[in-house]
C-alpha cells in the first residue's frame, strides 16, 4: 500500500473531495486523520517513567514504523491519500524517517472565506468571536494548525500540488487529473453529479459531536458556494485574520 497526504484548510470542499474520489479502486482519501495525533502520544510515550524505566526503544519503534500499515489495512486499495495536519515541523520529520518520498495534495482557500463557511453552518450565533479564535489557534485550532501545516510544507519544498477552492469547485474534472497525475495515478472520469454523503470503510461523519454539520455535502453536483463575509464575520476577526494567508 502507497500512502500520500492531503493538508487542507478545512470548509475549502476537502469532503466533497474525498466522496468523489472515495467512488475509485485505486485511491482513498481518509476523513480526518487521528493518526497525528496517534504519533504524538506515541514519541511521548518514550518521555514516561515507565519507558525511561525501560527504555524498549526497539519494541515502541516497531509499532511506530507500522502504524500507516496496519491502521489501513482493511482498506482495498492500493493507495491512500491521509487527511491531517502533516505540514508541520513535528509531523513532517516523522514522515520523512518514514518514507523516502512524499508527495503532498494542499487544498486552499481565502482563510476569512474559511471562518465565514464555518459561521454560516454553526447551528447557533453564541460567542463567534471567541469561536473563531479557537479555530486559529495555530496549535489546537483546526483551521490555524493547517495554515500553519501548510505554510511550513510550502517553505520545506516538498513535493506537492495547490489545489484553490475556487478552481476545484469551477473545474472539477481538471483537478482532480491533476491529482491523480501527480499521485502518479491514471486519471479517472468520476461521477461530478448525484453524489453521496462522504464515507470511508463503509462509515460517515457523526457532525453531532463538532457544532455544525461541517460535513454534509451538496449531493447534487459540484458548486461553488458565495456569500459576503460581512454577513457572518465580526468586523474585529475580519481586521484581526484579514492578513492570514497559505503561502503561493
């Protein structure tokens, strides 16, 4: 099984992605990674007492080397495509002791267009400022940690391709080609109309744990979604994040 990864800035149409992608043999594209994370409580297993008391370096390292494997092994596929935060300083030496060549999908879009998106589908209007300064948290918030991810990618010069929200959403078929190519795939003709709502091993998102329906889907067909940010966004968070932006 090959692996490659996807770094997303979230509400820039990365789970309309992977529903259309998810309909080929060749390629999955995972939700949204716990294997981050999953590394990070590892490597900070080996700074326990109990490890120091021990220190089975060679045990610990086996299970870390094989994670992606046996994570994924249930998956019929050939190749996976990981969602997560995997541009950072951290998690980017972690994938380069592991693999020898990586290639990285980055997904983008105008971040306050990202706090807009999220806004607009909260279920209710309590504290939005305080909100969107959780998500820009360039540590713990889902939306600043992957602008952080990505800017460091672009910066380290991996191998990687720019997808914007703009051109996936106006010529899907063109970008997806252009992923399958760089993933070193034959490009498929996938179905860009009547959708389904995004799975992965037969499972779905279970939105009723974040506070929004972040996941759902147009099942229609690919469009984009305009509206003003003013109409969702506090003046303070567009002055605050109008100079945040990924790296071209």
């Amino acid at each position: 099984m090959k692996f490659s990864f996807l770094c997303a800035l979230p509400r820039t149409g990365a789970t309309l992605l992977g529903a259309i992608i998810n309909q080929s043999k060749q390629i999955k594209m995972t939700p949204n990674s716990i294997l981050p994370e999953v590394f990070l409580n590892l490597f900070n297993t080996k700074e326990s007492s109990v490890f120091k008391n021990f220190p089975y370096h060679t045990g610990i390292d086996n299970i870390i080397l094989n994670i992606f494997n046996n994570y994924y092994k249930d998956i019929k596929a050939d190749h996976i495509l990981d969602k997560g935060p995997w541009g950072t300083p951290y998690h980017l030496e972690i994938l380069k002791s592991m693999f020898k060549e990586r290639r990285f999908v980055i997904l983008v879009r105008p971040v306050l267009e990202c706090l807009a998106s999220f806004i607009k589908a909260k279920r209710d209007n309590k504290d939005i400022e305080l909100f969107c300064d959780s998500l820009m948290d360039p540590d713990h918030g889902i939306l600043g940690k992957n602008l952080w991810a990505i800017n460091h990618l672009i910066k380290s010069k991996e191998k990687h391709i720019v997808i914007t929200y703009e051109d996936f959403v106006t010529h899907p078929q063109k970008e997806l080609n252009r992923i399958f190519r760089f993933l070193k795939l034959k490009p498929e003709k996938l179905d860009l109309n009547n959708l389904k709502q995004y799975t992965f091993d037969g499972m779905s998102y279970d939105d009723k744990n974040v506070e929004g329906p972040f996941h759902s889907i147009d099942v229609d067909k690919v469009k984009q979604i305009n509206y003003k940010m003013e109409d969702y966004l506090p003046k303070k968070i567009i002055d605050r994040y109008k100079n945040a932006r990924f790296i071209l």
